[in-house]
C-alpha cells in the first residue's frame, strides 16, 4: 500500500520584508549620498562612483537601481523635495489634505508654509544642480522643464485654496497670482536669502507667508488682528451707552 505523497511547503515569497526593508534602507542611503554629492560638486563633477563610495556601496549596485546619472538625480530631487522614497506626489499627501481642510487664509498658509520651507532646505540647492546641468547637457533640459511645470502646479494649487477662503486681490488675476507664487517659491531665492544673507528656514518660512498674503489677497482677511482692532474702536463706549450708578445719581 503506497503512501500518500507529502504535500511540499509553499515557496517563500521572494521579497519579504527584511529584504524589502533593506532594500529600502539601501536606496534612501544612496539618494542620501547623492544630494549631497550633487550639491557639493555640481552635476558635472559628480560620479556614480563617487557617489557609490559616499553610501558605502558598489558601483553597479547605483547602476542596477537607478540606471544613468541623470535618473540618479532626478530621484535624489524627488526624494529630498518629498522626505522619503514613497511614491506619493506632494500634492497627495497628509499635509495637502491638512491644508485643504483648513477654515482661514491664516491656517492654509500656515501649513502650505512649512511644508514649502521645509521642502526647500532638502532639495534648492538640487534643484540649482538640475538647472545648471540643463545648460550644458540637453538630456537635462527636460527635467529642469518638468521641475518648472511642478513647481507652478503647486502655485496654481497654493492661489485655488486661497481664493476659496478668501478673494484675491481686485487687480490680481488668477494667472498673476500663480505667477507670483510661481517666483516666491524659486529656488534661487531661497538659496540666496539662507546661504549669501543668512536666514534662517523659519525666516524663510515666514517671509513666504506674509509675501503671500500682502501681495494677494484682499487686506481685510490678511490681518485678523487689525480688523479686530478697528472693530473694537467702532464699538461705542461702555461708560456712555451704560452710566454707572454713581452718575445717574450727580444727574
């Protein structure tokens, strides 16, 4: 009487999370190596050895992940711009959603802000690196376009969220307006304000919002504070409306 045959043990996914943690690990390492590699030296002067070394890997390792330098730097751009390797655009992200839901011009810009600032330390200096690579090698000029695009993408998001919490405005139009934010947020200037001036992000930070804020919307939702005080001074008096005991009895 033959045996029944026993039944093998289903194969072992070949990516678990060990190794797709590890594999993790090992991009953010070399995207790391790269942004500063690029900031430091320049497209031109970087390597793919060089960065290879600086995250302590091998060269076809880089090679086998991301293929040709530009792709290196491109992926170093989306990775220093979002904060991490996850695919998720900017634009869907908790932080966006956080804004979107957000009652006042004060709250949105608020958070659009540090998003922004915070954004800008990791990747302008990469982004620098993008431009001026697309002045010598053409194969970069499509990322520096692509960069330009996201960048007034995220302006005409910026002026639609303020313009549904307040009006811009009477002679800003919506274009203008995108174009506005469009150049607050060059990288040139930030750049320029933190490394030859010596701001701080949070300088940066603030800057943003209030240049925002001035330049576009309608003064009377930019400061708070000041329409309470004109309210407070339009209110009448207390001791005029209401006399106290005292002078209705000296009356």
């Amino acid at each position: 009487m033959s045996s029944a045959p026993s039944r093998a043990a289903p194969p072992r996914p070949y990516r678990s999370a060990i190794r797709e943690r590890r594999a993790r690990e090992t991009r953010e390492r070399i995207l790391a190596a790269a942004g500063a590699e690029f900031v430091r030296a320049g497209y031109a002067g970087t390597t793919i050895r060089s960065v290879a070394s600086a995250a302590g890997v091998s060269m076809p390792t880089v090679e086998l992940v991301f293929g040709t330098k530009s792709r290196l730097l491109q992926a170093a751009i989306s990775f220093a711009i979002r904060g991490d390797v996850d695919p998720i655009p900017m634009l869907q992200r908790n932080w966006a959603a956080r804004a979107a839901a957000s009652a006042s011009v004060l709250e949105f810009l608020t958070i659009v802000g540090r998003v922004l600032a915070e954004a800008a330390q990791r990747s302008a200096g990469l982004v620098l690196a993008a431009f001026e690579a697309a002045n010598v090698d053409e194969s970069m000029r499509a990322l520096a376009d692509e960069l330009r695009a996201h960048r007034a993408e995220t302006a005409a998001w910026i002026v639609d969220g303020l313009t549904r919490r307040s009006p811009l405005r009477a002679e800003i139009t919506r274009k203008r307006a995108i174009d506005i934010v469009w150049l607050l947020m060059d990288p040139h200037g930030f750049c320029a304000l933190t490394q030859d001036r010596g701001w701080t992000r949070h300088q940066f930070e603030r800057w943003f919002m209030d240049s925002v804020s001035r330049l576009l919307v309608e003064r009377e939702t930019t400061a708070p504070e000041t329409e309470l005080r004109s309210s407070s001074r339009s209110r009448p008096r207390s001791r005029r409306s209401n006399p106290s005991p005292k002078q209705e009895r000296t009356r």
